[in-house]
C-alpha cells in the first residue's frame, strides 16, 4: 500500500505488520544489489523510488512465500508499475473521484479508463456504486479486456436477516469499501475451494443485461471470520480519533472533494455532535494541507460547514532543519515551495471567511507573500502571518513546520508535545490571543486533513511508538 504515514517499513505488511527493519534490510539491499549489477550499461538508472519498492514488495511476497497477496495501485491502473500481474486471483475498483488530475486526466470517464486498466481476461472484478458514465467506461473496458466485470450490491444487503454488520472505520463511505473488501474475499475463497459460496454466473462479453449496465453480483452470508474481520479493522490515518486530556485530535488523509466530504461528515458525527464542555468554551481547530495539483480551494470550501475557530496551515516537514525521520524526506518539494502554498491556502480560507461572513472591513488585508518567506533567523521562523488591523479577527495561521503548528494548537496540554518555546514564540498578536483560550479551553477538537503526508508527519509526534 502506499503512501506510507510514518516509516517506509508500513507499505510491505505480513499478517497485518510492516515487515521487520531487519527483513526490509536485508531485502532491500539484495535487490538493490542485484539490480545495480543487471542494470543496461548504456541506459544505466536504477527505477524510481516507488518502482523500486514494488519490485522489493513483490520479492518479499514470493521470498516469505505469502498465500495471498494484496496489492494497492500506486497511481491510476493502466501505467501503474503495479499492474504488471498478469493473472491476478480478483481485482476491484473502489468509489471513484477526482485526483492525480495532471496524470490521469480531468474528467471522472478518463480517470475510470485509467482504473479499468487493471482489468484481465477471464479474471473477475467488481466495483462499487458510481456515477452512471465512468460506469459505463469501466464496463467498456472490462468487455474490450474480456474480464467478468461486476457491481457490489450495498452492505445492507448483507445484513438481511442477520446482525448488523460492524465496521471498524467510522463513516458512512466505508460501508461501500467493505462491500467490496467482502466480494474480494469470497472470490479468492473460491478459487482456493472453500465451500458455501454461490458461484458467479459468467458475464459473456457484449452481453445484454436489463437495465443495468453492470450486473449485480450475489450477495452471501458473511462468515464468522468476515464478520469480525470488518469489525477489527484498522487504518491509521483514517477517521482515527486520539484523545490526549482536553485535547482531541481527528485525522483523516483526505484530500479529493468527495473524501473531504466524507471527512466533514464523519467529524461533524465524530466531533460536532457533541455537547459543549458545561465547565468552559470549546476551541474547534483546522490543521491543514494540500499537495501536488489538488484545488485546494474547492477543498477549503468544503471544511467551512465545521466552523473552525482558528485553520492552521504548514508544509508536511515534521522540523525546519533537517528532518528528524529520514522515512518522511520529500526531495520534489523545497521548504519555500511548501510555505508559498501554505501562504496560498491562508489567504485562501480568509476570502472563503469574508465572502460567507460578507465583507468585513477588519478581516486582513490581502496577504503579500514577498519577505514572509526570508525570516530573518534572528527573530526566528515560527510563526507566518498577515498584517490586521484587528489580530483577534485573523483565524488563519501559518507555521513553518508540523512540530511548531501542533505544539502551538495544544499550548503544553497534550502529554506527547511540548510546550510552545515562551521567546519569541508567539510574535503576532492574533497567536498570543488565540494561545490564552486554547489554554484555557475545557476541550479543544483538531481535525487534520488534506494530505495523507500531513496525518502521517502529525502520527509521528502524537504517537511516538510508531516510531520504533
């Protein structure tokens, strides 16, 4: 799977956990090693980071001899380095959105096209509910690859009869993920043989199917195992709540409109619904990025229904120096670049504040990136923010690293923080106010989002035991 939250180690699972750092030693040198001696002297490059990792992920599987492998498209289907599996037991196409735009086209029919390309023939596929045109994509591409395709009947289905099905990921959108995650695995039961599985009927390409583009596939009775497998399950990541005293973090990686929606609903579930504190004021925080050629605008948009109270923005870098956990190095992306977009998404959220609010005269004035990015080390880089005629009005904060931004939002109440540094710690008004009702708030409510790369960098320093 990728990406990885916290170390590398997370990609390449056994049984549920990342490989040793012993066996990802060992077997990333012995591929390494054998690639640098067959490599084509005249075309002498080793493969990029996340091909090198797909050959080292398949060499693992075949070295521990594993029984059954799962395997994440990195981006899209069709081009992915991943989809060199000729013969793959089953293959599945979860809900579809709008992502990676600049590589997989910008529509959701050519993103669909994309998917399809995982497709084989004679190996079935399933999908989920989409919208009826990508839909009608990805059945194209499964009769041009003469591959059985089919679509999940909801998971209520499932329940008919028998108890209600618990998940072990909140929110509504993982009910159709588990739907699927249930045929996947009852096909792959089948091809080992286990019993009790009604066989799907065949679907002959070019077939007619009543007024249905995709036919429905079977729903079963889920076994003992299903039932409590979808119940245990964990991603860190997603929808994962951590409560450290008054201080309680939400994260989601989210970062396509629709599963920013998903994300609002399930914190405004997880979050909002509940009652205020009787013994003082709640604080409701926005921790956020956005990377790559994501509109982060629209995404902005979205979050405005939770009513933050203050939205912090910082680049995905844990430290500003160097970085203290070489597994979360980004080399395409340099400080600057990352505060500049940060700095785009402050001024961003502001205008999205004015035009809800309607123009308010004491909002700040537009922001002016020139000289913000150049701090002079004297007065220190902790805190980026626009001039205000009135600080108290001016919710948009930004930090040059998650360390800082985290230890500003908990004010020393978290256990796993340390306390904002007191010099120069807080250099604008609208932080040393909003530093005194953090502090003094019976519960402050954090939602990180916007960038997987974000959860992961704010995981490492909320819960160092991922770390070891």
């Amino acid at each position: 799977s990728s990406p990885h939250l916290v170390q590398v180690r997370e990609r390449i699972r056994i049984n549920g956990q990342p490989i040793s750092k012993e066996l990802f030693s060992k077997y990333f040198w012995l591929v390494y090693n054998r690639l640098e001696e067959t490599k084509d002297p005249a075309h002498a490059c080793m493969p990029a980071y996340f091909r090198f990792l797909t050959i080292m992920a398949f060499h693992v599987f075949l070295q521990e001899k594993v029984d059954l492998a799962v395997v994440e498209v990195g981006i899209g289907g069709a081009y992915d380095c991943t989809n060199i599996i000729r013969a793959p037991v089953v293959c599945g196409v979860s809900s579809l959105g709008i992502d990676h735009t600049s590589i997989l086209g910008d529509t959701m029919e050519k993103i669909a096209w994309q998917k399809g390309g995982i497709f084989k023939p004679g190996v079935p596929a399933f999908t989920v509910a989409q919208p009826d045109r990508p839909l009608q994509v990805l059945r194209d591409r499964a009769q041009e690859r003469e591959c059985p395709l089919y679509l999940c009947p909801e998971l209520d289905a499932f329940e008919e009869g028998s108890q209600v099905l618990e998940l072990g990921l909140a929110g509504a959108h993982q009910r159709s993920n588990a739907a699927l995650a249930l045929q996947l695995a009852r096909t792959w039961l089948q091809r080992r043989g286990c019993r009790g599985f009604e066989e799907l009927k065949e679907v002959l390409p070019g077939a007619e199917l009543a007024g249905r583009p995709v036919p429905l596939a079977p729903t079963f009775q889920p076994s003992t195992a299903m039932i409590q497998g979808l119940r245990d399950t964990e991603w860190l990541g997603r929808t994962q709540v951590l409560s450290h005293g008054p201080v309680t973090w939400y994260l989601d990686g989210a970062h396509t409109t629709s599963s920013i929606q998903a994300c609002v609903r399930w914190f405004r579930q997880a979050a909002l619904s509940r009652d205020k504190p009787h013994d003082g004021s709640e604080v409701r925080v926005l921790l956020f990025n956005a990377t790559g050629d994501r509109d982060t605008a629209a995404l902005l948009k979205l979050l405005l229904p939770c009513h933050f109270d203050y939205a912090v923005f910082c680049p995905n870098f844990t430290q500003v120096s160097a970085p203290g956990n070489a597994d979360q190095q980004n080399f395409n992306v340099t400080l600057e670049n990352a505060l500049t977009r940060c700095l785009e998404n402050q001024r961003t959220w502001t205008r999205l504040l004015e035009e809800k609010a309607g123009q308010d005269p004491w909002l700040p004035a537009p922001l002016r990136v020139g000289g913000l990015l150049q701090p002079a080390p004297s007065r220190g880089t902790l805190l980026l923010v626009p001039p205000s005629p009135r600080p108290l009005n001016s919710p948009a904060l930004v930090f040059p690293c998650l360390a800082q931004a985290l230890r500003w939002v908990a004010q020393g109440r978290d256990p796993f923080l340390a306390a904002p540094t007191a010099v120069g710690a807080h250099p604008h008004p609208a932080a040393s106010s909003g530093a005194v009702l953090l502090r003094e708030a019976a519960a402050v409510r954090v939602l990180v989002t916007g960038s997987l790369h974000l959860v992961g960098g704010a995981l490492r320093l909320l819960d160092p035991s991922l770390s070891q």
